[in-house]
C-alpha cells in the first residue's frame, strides 16, 4: 500500500544519512547559516522529519561542525568525519572481535599454490589462526601470540616428508 505520508527517519542508518545531508547542505550551499534552527528548517524540508535544534547539535558535535564569523563550517575535512562516522556504524554492528597482540609469520609457497594452501590452514587451524593474507607464492599468517609457536612447531613437522 502506497501513502504520500512521510515517516520520521529513525535509527543509527538513518542518522549517518540525516548526518550526510547536513554537511552537504554547510559544504555546498550557497547561503551561510548562522544558527541552528535554520539548518533544523533544511533538514525538515529534505524529508527528514522533524528535526529540531537539539538535533542539530549534537550532529555537529559529532560531525565537528563549528561556527566562526562566516557562519557554520567543518573543522576537518568532510570526507574523514564521514569515513568515521560510517567506520563507527560498521564496526558497531559487524565487528566479531579485536585482537590487541597477534603474531604473524610467513610461509613462502611455490607460485600460484598459496590460495588453495591458505584455506586448508585455515580449516585445519580454525582454532589458532585468524587469519590469512595471501598472494601467489606466500601466506601471511596471524595468530595469537601465544599459539605462535606450537602452531609453527606442527606447520615444520607437517611441511615434514615421512620417512620411509
């Protein structure tokens, strides 16, 4: 069903749009605004509820919005508040875990072979290892410092051909 109504924008996705808007509105418009209430008014017409003053605000709080004599600008350049603000969305709602001290190493792998090498590592070491980094011919592995060395103790021992 189809209604002309329009809904209030609600949600961390919907603030990271709302957010873009008004830094596109102070970077590209041609008028200064000099308080609140009018960017408030802009939000408003571009579809975005009813946003008030408070709103506003804390957007430019977080965005690092200031004021000088020509009105509102960025303090930092656009492109970085917006890269964080999307980092801060994505890593809040996907991140599994941070990983403070790892230890890598590298295994030097004939050419065109470290693809296939590093997904069976990682099935066989799920456990310890947390991943893998690999072009052709090598694999940069990450572990937790404290698997590094008996995991490299049984990866030498298997690299290992039997004995006959």
């Amino acid at each position: 069903m189809m209604t002309n109504k329009k809904t209030p924008i609600t949600g961390n996705q919907d603030k990271f749009k709302r957010q873009t808007k008004l830094l596109n509105i102070i970077e590209t418009s041609k008028e200064s605004y000099y308080d609140q209430e009018s960017l408030a008014l802009e939000l408003n017409r571009a579809g975005f509820g009813s946003v008030n003053q408070a709103v506003v605000s804390r957007d430019m709080k977080e965005l690092g919005i200031v004021k000088d004599k020509d009105g509102y600008r960025l303090s930092e350049p656009s492109s970085r508040s917006l890269a964080r603000k999307e980092l801060a969305e994505q890593l809040q709602r996907r991140k599994e875990n941070i990983y403070p001290s790892i230890s890598t190493f590298l295994i030097k792998i004939k050419h065109g072979y470290a693809q296939n090498i590093a997904t069976l590592l990682k099935e066989v070491y799920s456990d310890e290892i947390l991943g893998t980094i690999c072009n052709d011919d090598s694999i940069l592995v990450m572990t937790k410092e404290e698997l590094k060395e008996n995991l490299l103790r049984r990866l030498e021992k298997l690299s290992q051909p039997e004995s006959e």
